[in-house]
DNA sequence: CTCAAGGTGAACAGATCGGTACATATTGGA
DNA sequence: TCCAATATGTACCGATCTGTTCACCTTGAG
C-alpha cells in the first residue's frame, strides 16, 4: 500500500483537471472530490504546481501507451500511420473528451517557461520521436517532416473536434494525411 | 467620446487576458493595469463573463479581418489559400505571438454549452465560411472538404508554434496545404 | 506491545476572487 | 447656469484561493 493515496490523488486529479480546468478547480475542491485530505494532499505535493505536473508525467504515460498501442495493432507501419487518425476518431466520440490536456495546460500557463507549460511541450516532443521512427520504418525519404506533418493535422483534429461544429475531424485529418503519406512515401522527390 | 472608456477597456484586456490567461487575470488587476476604476468596469459590463465575450467579439473581428486582408493580397483564390500559410507564419514570429485567443478561452471554459466557449466556436464557424467561399472561387470540387482540411492544418500550426519546439510550423503546414490544395483542384476525383 | 509512517479533520492565515455601495468629481449640451 | 451622463476613489461584502498548523487516529512490522 506504499504512496497508494498519492496514486489515487494524481489519478482523481487528472480526471477533474481535465474536465473542469487547472485554474478553476481549487485544492479545496479537490480534497472534496476526493475524499482525500488536504493535508495528505500537501505531504505528497508541496504545491499545486507540482502535483498538476505529476499529474501531467501520468498523462503523458496513457497517451502515448494508448495512442501508439492503437495504432500497432494496424499492422504494418504505414498502416500505423493513418490507424492514428482512426484512434483520434474513438477519442473524440468519447462521451467525456475536452480537447488534449497539454493543449489546455499550455493555453492556461501560457508563459513558454513556465514549467507546466515545457512539460506539455515535452510531451509533443515524444509523441514526435515515436511517431518519426514509424515514418522511418515506413520507408520515408524526410520521417521527421512526414511525422510533423501528421501532428500537425493530429493538433488541428483534436483542437477542431473541441470547438468546431464539424461532424468528423478525425476523418478529414485522415484523408488529408492519405495525401501526405502516400506524396511522402509512394513519390519520393528524388 | 462615447462610450470611449468601454472601448478602451476591451482593448487593453483583449491583450492583458491573451498575455495571462482568463481565470489568471482579476477584475482588480484588470483595473490597475488599465487604470480605469473597478466601478466604470461593472458599469459597462455586469459581470467579468460580459466582458470576456465583448474582448472574443473584438478579437474575432481584428482577426479575420487581418486574416483576410493579408491573404486578399496574394490575388488569384488559389494563391490566397495558400497565402494564409505565410500570415501564420509573421504571426508566429511577432514576440507576443502566445497561440490563438479562441483555442485558449475554449480550454479555459471546456464545457461546450457555456457562452464563452460557444462564442469562441463561432469565430472558427466564420473562418470556416469565408475560406470556403475562397475554396469555392478557387475552383474546388468540394469547398466545404477543401476549407476544413486548411482549417485542420492552421489550428495545427497554431498549437505547433505554441507548444511545440518545431523551427517553422507555418512553413510545414503550407507545404501539407499545398498538397491538399493540389489534390483538391489539380485532380478532381471524378 | 510499541512505535513510526501515513492519514484524518478542522480550524486558521493572508491574499485574492467577483461584485457592490456611496459619496464625489468632471464634462458637454440645453 | 443647471442637469444628466460618465467616471472616480475607497471601502466593503462573502466566498474562495493556496498553504499551514496541530492534535488525533489507524495500521502493520519488529
């Protein structure tokens, strides 16, 4: 039973975070919400910083275990690749889905050093990494443009399904990706 | 001078709150950063949401307007498309550049249904329109599909520049959207 | 049994939150 | 000159904010 209280805060933390907003959810409410208390709270966590960055390491450890399992289970690389957009499709059509966290994080501590906001970005910068190397492994003449290509249209997919009207983001950023892909792969300029 | 002061608050909050943030940023700061007095603010706006809303109503109005504007110089419909591309990319470089206020006050207020973050969805319904009104005289097949995919890769690009550690966003995006454009006018699927 | 680690509840601190009350200027037109 | 509109300063309200203090409870290992 080590740290388990510690666990289950950052987990309940993340959930409430995520729906209601860093700002707006207070380390009272939280305790409420809980049912753990604000002194246990403190012990763990010095500050609410900390405790929204661990809170974001956890984050950051589903998603991408979440994304890139998903996205495996396409088989081969290529097919990896646009299964991304078919895992994004899922997540939206969640009845609970608020956009990405490091979006949010990002937007509520918009100062670029403010640590919450490096350690959202640090999360991109992984998601990169992994998504580079199955461009590579796909056969790509530039992996690094075709994986920032493909996170661009991810970002735009995820920011348009939380605040656009439009019906299937997830799709149209898959078929813009098809283009990108195959003019990536099937016609290397060179 | 009517109503000068009302204008000039919103003003200087539309910067003050895109620099901090909404939950970040008092009425109380608000007032002293301004210097208009806490009772003229409460006068012209009943609560702090009213003038969120009129600060997301000016910012929806300078944008597009700028938006458009810029890429209304680069001439012919196709051009234009792409045009947005290179306004993204002077945006990102000015040094106050902190992301786009709609993606900010939508992760702010992630329910759906509160009036900021439907206002803020309704600025990205009016890009939708003008840019496939834009798509439309460029020639497109499917205007509608056209302008989402752009829209897509903006959105993107605009997180990209925010969060991530990309060198040029802007310039990756345009280079997706040529692709995208091309396949959308160059080869109609039919 | 003992003792330390981890957890609890409740009260508290000082600051800030959104918002109001009230009495006092300043100003431009009739 | 007088009036109405607009703005001001200051103090205040109750609630909430992050964070602390302290005395007490539970539990498992030696």
């Amino acid at each position: 039973m080590r740290a388990s209280k510690r666990d289950e805060l950052v987990r309940e933390a993340l959930g409430i975070f995520y729906r209601e907003g860093f700002h707006a959810t207070g380390m009272d409410r939280l305790a409420a919400e809980t049912g753990i208390s604000k002194t246990t709270m403190f012990k763990h966590f010095h500050s609410k910083e900390e405790l929204i960055l661990a809170v974001l390491r956890l984050r950051d450890q589903n998603f991408r275990n979440w994304l890139f399992r998903r996205m495996e289970e396409a088989g081969a690389p290529r097919a990896q690749l646009s299964a991304m957009f078919d895992a994004l499709a899922e997540w939206f059509a969640e009845p609970g889905f608020r956009s990405c966290m490091f979006i949010k994080a990002a937007s509520e501590y918009p100062d670029p050093h403010h640590p919450i906001h490096t350690q959202a970005a640090e999360h991109k910068r992984l998601l990169f990494l992994q998504l580079q190397k199955i461009a590579a492994d796909a056969g790509a003449q530039d992996p690094a443009a075709l994986a920032r290509a493909l996170l661009l249209l991810k970002e735009g997919a995820i920011v348009t399904a939380h605040l656009g009207h439009e019906a299937d983001p997830a799709g149209d950023a898959k078929a813009a990706a098809e283009k990108v892909i195959s003019a990536a792969l099937d016609h290397p300029q060179a």
